[in-house]
C-alpha cells in the first residue's frame, strides 16, 4: 500500500465532499461529519503526510502540543490517532508515530525482536518493543505494580519474595497511569505467553484501580489483556482521606459488564476504608510479607 496516495485519496475525497456542500471525513467505513472532527482528521492527515515525506517521526505528545486550538486534552488527540489507525488499517509506526514510553520491567528473560535478542534481568521498555516477537522467561508469573517506589522495594527484595514462592517472575511498572508503549507489551506477554499469569497491585483508592482496569481492559480503542487479577490494596493502613464513591462506583458499574464479581467484591470493601497508598505498607514494614501472602493466595 502506497500510504502517502491513501491519504491523498482521503483529502481528495474530503475536497470533493466541501464542492456538494456537505464537507465530511471517510475513511473506510468510518464517516466523520461534524465540523471540529473534521479539523482534527485534517490537522491529523497533514501531519502523517509531512512525516511520510520527509522521514522524520513525531511523538504522539508533540502532535497534541502542535494543535492544542483543536483538542481539549492530550488524551482526545489520543484517541483520534488511535481511531484513525483502526479504521484505516495502518500501525502507528507506518504513520511514524512514537510513544514516550515509561515502562520498566525486571526479572529473568530474553527478549527476541526482529534483529536482535537481549537477554536482561532489568529493561526499560522502549520503542523497540515495537519490533518484539518473542519473550522466553521461566517466570511463573507478572507483577504490575502502580508505583516506582513499590516496583524498586520488589526489586531489591526480589530473592526474598522468590525463594517465599519457590518460582521465577516478573515485576512491570509505568510509575503511575499506563502508558500506551507498557500496556502494548502487556497485551503481548498476555497473548503470546498465556501460562504466565498476571496480578496487579495497586494504591487503595479509584486513580489505583482505575490504572489496574486500564492495564487489564485497555480504552475503547486498545483492547487490555483482561486476564489481570488485583491482589491490593483493598484495606486502609494509616489512611485519613474519604474514599471518592462515585469514582468508585463507575469502575464497579465497567466491571459489571466484564462479569469479575471478584474484584467487584474487593471494591466495595475498599469503599467502607478511607484511601491509603502502598507506600504506607514500606513505611510499615510489611510490603515484601504483604506481597507473598496474596500471591500465595492468588497463583493457581
């Protein structure tokens, strides 16, 4: 496919739609017709047309920053790159498109990509997980953890927890909301290595669920792994500030329809402790016991 004449076809047919005086988008069977998404499918198009031409590749943040006059939020222009990519077929990377990536991952593995294999116990997830094709690890398992500081006190501590479960695993963290590069490989590990199972381990509060949700079911447009069990924090320690209900209430109203009564089950607790961050269980003493004794409770 010849993606600089696709998209010129796009334009030329946007041009054609302005002439009978009703100006729309189509790109395939997706039709866009109201004035501002037609902008932005035209500010969006512009800038893959210039991309493709010259070489150059754009950070997806850097697209937003470019039209902040045609998008409310970094998130909306997200979710128009996102929507354009699965109607029209195309990848990101044939766009040209890069992702500022915050994802690290720790434990034993080797990863295979197109050109190259690199075998690492600790690895900044990159835009060279674009190109992977194969993982080997004998991890029986994958932590995500919300927090950098809880991911690095499971790193220093990770013979402890190994020799407590008597089994090789992985720790993963984005340091806070999951950016689109780590919740990629997630999905990767989750299709491509399906005896691994994968936890989640999250503050006591919505914006801790809410990642964890995000990790396991995606956007409309990017689709989650869907497999992830959250082991905590379900229960206050130390905590003083008032759950938000209502936040919590729509993620329960979300999982109602992917059916885990489970996790359902652990929110509604959390609804009746106050908020409380993992750190609280460092500042205890107690995140390495925590953490071996909901898994033990949790691996199948």
């Amino acid at each position: 496919m010849n993606i600089i004449q696709y998209l010129d076809r796009i334009v030329l047919n946007y041009n054609n739609s302005v002439a009978d005086g009703a100006p729309c988008i189509q790109i395939n069977t997706l039709k866009v017709t109201q004035p501002k998404q037609v902008a932005q499918f035209l500010s969006l198009i512009n800038c893959v047309i210039q991309q493709l031409q010259s070489g150059d590749e754009l950070n997806i943040r850097s697209f937003y920053y470019q039209n902040r006059d045609l998008f409310d939020s970094q998130s909306q222009s997200n979710s128009l790159i996102s929507k354009f990519i699965k109607h029209s077929g195309l990848t990101r990377q044939q766009l040209l498109f890069t992702i500022t990536s915050k994802g690290q991952i720790f434990g034993p593995a080797i990863y295979t990509f197109i050109d190259t294999s690199i075998e690492a116990n600790y690895i900044q997830i990159t835009s060279q997980f674009n190109c992977i094709e194969k993982l080997f690890t004998n991890a029986s398992f994958l932590l995500i953890v919300e927090k950098d500081t809880i991911f690095q006190a499971l790193r220093q501590n990770y013979a402890q927890i190994q020799s407590a479960l008597n089994m090789d695993f992985l720790i993963l963290t984005a340091r806070g909301q999951p950016d689109l590069q780590t919740r990629e490989f997630v999905n990767f590990i989750s299709k491509n290595n399906p005896e691994i199972q994968i936890f989640g381990l999250a503050d006591c509060n919505s914006f801790g669920q809410q990642i964890l949700f995000n990790y396991c079911f995606g956007s409309k447009l990017l689709v989650g792994s869907g497999k992830l069990v959250p082991i905590g924090l379900f229960e206050s320690i130390n905590g003083v500030k008032v759950q938000n209900e209502q936040k919590l209430d729509r993620i329960i109203f979300k999982l109602n329809g992917y059916q885990r009564q489970q996790w359902i089950s652990n929110i509604i607790l959390m609804k009746t402790q106050t908020e409380c961050e993992l750190d609280e269980l460092i500042k205890e003493g107690v995140l390495i016991e925590y953490v071996i004794e909901q898994l033990i409770n949790n691996l199948q």
